[in-house]
C-alpha cells in the first residue's frame, strides 16, 4: 500500500492505495477524469465530482481485495511547502 494525494480544487486529502494501483495511478486518474461518463460512474455532487467520487470508483470498480482508504487532509497547500516530509515524494492529482 502506499499514499497518493488527491484534491479538487478544494483541500488536499492523502489516501493510502494499493501498490497497483499507485503505480498506474496518472492513469487511472487521467481516464477517470476524462472518461467517467463512458465508465458509468456515478457522481453525488451534480455535475462535477471529486476525489471522493475517485476513490468510490476504485473500490466499487477496481479494488477487489485492497481498498483504498482515506488517511488526512493536508489542508490548501498545493506547492508541497506546508507538507510533511513524509508525503513530499507522493504523486498527487488534482481533479
């Protein structure tokens, strides 16, 4: 399992995800974003969706045995300059 970072244009949320799926995780995030009508997926906030929405499709849809889970908010800082060291080196995506 490792973190990932993940926001909306709204608070930076890290989430601990299987190795698979943080080593495809551009990817899946590039196709989620692009692609979510076309995965049937669905979005709780309207039209737009979110990290959350993300995360509810890889575990719905992808995760079978490993699920993602949600670890902390890192707040707004979306310059790495406030986060802790641990997750400096973390891929992040902004939806």
């Amino acid at each position: 399992m490792k973190n990932v970072i993940l926001s909306a244009d709204n608070e930076l949320k890290v989430y601990l995800v299987p190795d698979f799926v943080a080593g495809s995780f551009d990817r899946l995030c590039t196709d989620f974003s692009m692609n979510r009508d076309t995965l049937q997926i669905r979005v709780r906030s309207g039209s737009g969706f979110d990290e959350t929405d993300f995360i509810e499709y890889l575990n719905e849809k992808i995760c079978k045995d490993e699920k993602c889970v949600f670890v902390e908010k890192l707040g707004w800082d979306h310059n790495r300059k406030k986060w802790p060291e641990k997750y400096r080196d973390c891929p992040h995506f902004n939806f």
